[in-house]
C-alpha cells in the first residue's frame, strides 16, 4: 500500500495539482505554519472557493504557484534524493 505522501507525489506528477494538493494540505509534519496555509489557501481555490480569498485581498494565482514551488522544494529537490 502506498503512503500518502507517495499518492500526493504521484498525483503532483503526473499534473492532478487539485488532488495532490487535497492531500499535502493535511500534512502536518515538514512544512512551516506559513507553507501550510499556502497549501490551504491553493487547495481552495482550486477547488472554487478563489471569490472569497480575491475579496479579502489574496493573491489566488500567486497562492497556487507558490504551493507548487513548496512541493518541488520538498519532494524534488535535489537534497532530498
């Protein structure tokens, strides 16, 4: 059985950034409070709720591509392999 981590690794791969996000935003562990609600945030808006976050003032499409570079930072980088 696969872990978690390696379905949302997977799911990111293979361009499912909607679902893989579904599932890093409920890590707890590896990412900073702030990482955290970014992946949130992201997650979100993919999933139709960017209205509410563009009229409190956030940056949707900035939110999505930052998750993107948290993910690749984490799991692709060459640190980590």
């Amino acid at each position: 059985m696969r872990t978690k981590t390696e379905k949302a690794v997977k799911l990111f791969q293979s361009g499912c950034l909607k679902e893989a996000l579904a599932i890093f935003r409920t890590f707890r562990i590896g990412f900073t409070k702030e990482e955290r609600r970014t992946l949130q945030i992201a997650s979100e808006s993919l999933t139709g709720n960017s209205g509410f976050y563009q009229q409190i003032g956030i940056d949707t499409d900035s939110m999505i591509m930052k998750s993107k570079e948290i993910i690749i930072e984490k799991y692709f980088s060459n640190e980590h392999q």
